[in-house]
C-alpha cells in the first residue's frame, strides 16, 4: 500500500485496514506539513483515546 498523505486525509485512499499492519511516515522537511500531519494525528488518537501522552522536559 502506498498514498501520500494528501491523500489519506481527503479520504480518496484508505489507510491500514488491520491492526498489525505498520504505518510508514516519510517526511519531506517542510516544517509547516509535518506540523500539521502532527496535529491530525495526535486529534485522531484523542479522538479514539488511543495512544499516551508523555511530557518531555
């Protein structure tokens, strides 16, 4: 399975359909794009109360 990530948020390609399956993210080192690739993840394990919340110091 290969999408950009363009299109894994507008729907027109669908993301892992099983648990077990691993999730790839390359960057491209524009700050601004990974900023908010951050941003959908982190609402979307929020949403799901997936995931935990670390505090980094």
């Amino acid at each position: 399975m290969h999408a950009e990530l363009g299109e894994l948020v507008a729907g027109s390609r669908s993301g892992r359909t099983a648990p077990d399956q691993i999730t790839l993210y390359k960057s491209v080192g524009v700050a601004a794009q990974d900023a908010a690739a951050t941003a959908l993840v982190v609402a979307s394990a929020r949403e799901q109360s997936i995931g935990e919340e670390i505090t980094l110091q």
